[in-house]
C-alpha cells in the first residue's frame, strides 16, 4: 500500500530577514523554526531543508541497510549512520556523505562496505536525491 506524509511551511518576510515554521504533520511530532541564517551559517535553535534532509536519508539508508543485511541472513545488531549535507549559497546542495558504523555478528568489512554500497544506491531517499553527489563511508564498529 502506498503511503503519502504531510509536512507544511509557514514562511514570513522576505528570505534574508524572513522566517518561517516547518510542522511535521503526519507524525504530529512538532513544529520547528527555519531561517536563511540558520541555513546559510549557523543552526543556533533553528533546522533548515539540508538538516530535514539528512535525517530523512540517515534514517532511510540504515532501514535499506538493515533490510539487505537481514536478507543475506546476517541481520545486523546496530547501525549508526550520520548524514552530512553540504549547501553552499548560491550552488545550492552540493553534496551529501554518509556514515555508517555497524555491528553485524558473522560479516566480515569487506562485505559491510559492500551491503552499505548497495544500500546507499538503493534506498528510496537515495534514489530521490540523484541529482547530487552521494558519497559513503562504512566500517564495522
């Protein structure tokens, strides 16, 4: 069965001294506060597209992880993956980077690297960000 989320933005003023509140409401789980200060320097108490991003493709790699591992019957008993999302003003996303550290009882790192490839190729939010360059870095812990 298909699945649509909602999330919406409120956005007020002009972009350099403008605001606005992204609300996630499908989970309900909140409202945060965004600015072109915090994407474009620092967070200070504010998320921007790039972080929403980055915990959506941490948070869909490890499941596309999690899933070919358990498949090739070597589930794993963690994973901790860190994405990095990189905006440069007036480029626009410029890249992301994955980070994966496993702990995979009975898989040795060549074959951890191998399924994480496979997983930072495949995942949906992956394939949705094609239009940038994905680079990956994985090890078991």
């Amino acid at each position: 069965m298909a699945t649509t989320r909602h999330a919406h933005t409120v956005w007020e003023g002009d972009l350099l001294k403008g605001k606005g509140v992204v609300s996630l409401d499908s989970s309900g789980i909140g409202s945060y506060d965004v600015s072109w200060p915090a994407r474009s320097e620092a967070a200070n108490g504010k998320t921007s597209p790039e972080e929403l991003i980055a915990a959506a493709h941490s948070s869909c790699f490890s499941m596309a992880l999690s899933h070919g591992l358990a498949g090739a019957g070597t589930p794993p008993t963690r994973l901790e993956t860190k994405a990095d999302v990189t905006f440069q003003p007036g480029e626009g996303i410029t890249g992301i980077h994955l980070t994966v550290e496993g702990e995979v009882p009975g898989l040795d790192n060549d074959a951890f690297v191998a399924a994480a490839e496979d997983a930072k190729k495949n995942c949906p939010v992956s394939q949705a960000l094609t239009g940038t360059t994905i680079t990956l870095s994985a090890k078991l812990a």
